[in-house]
C-alpha cells in the first residue's frame, strides 16, 4: 500500500467521526495491472482525492 498522508483540508468538527474509505483504483488499459489501495477520509473533496491519487501514481 502506497504511503500517502492526508494533511490537507478543514479540520473536522468537533463531535463528528470521519470515516475511512478503502479504494482501488487502477489505470486503465495497462498491462500488466497497476493499481493502489488508498484508505482515504470520508470527508475529503474531489480536488483533495485527486491530489492524493496523482502522488499515489507517482
């Protein structure tokens, strides 16, 4: 598993669980298979998931 670190974003709300998120996420069309499994936060945007795949990818 990748080591990426979420450090981004607004702190959550007090009183409020995030939750995590398994995802696999692979390019499509190669061959042999490259993918990822990133545990991400719940409350994460689309901007900061994309951040975070691009360096997950390298």
């Amino acid at each position: 598993m990748a080591g990426i670190n979420y450090r981004g974003g607004p702190a959550p709300k007090p009183g409020r669980q995030t939750r995590l998120l398994q995802l696999k996420v692979m390019l499509k069309g190669s061959k042999p298979p490259v993918w990822r499994r990133l545990i991400v936060r719940s409350d994460m945007n689309l901007a900061q998931l994309h951040h975070i795949i691009q360096r997950a990818f390298g």
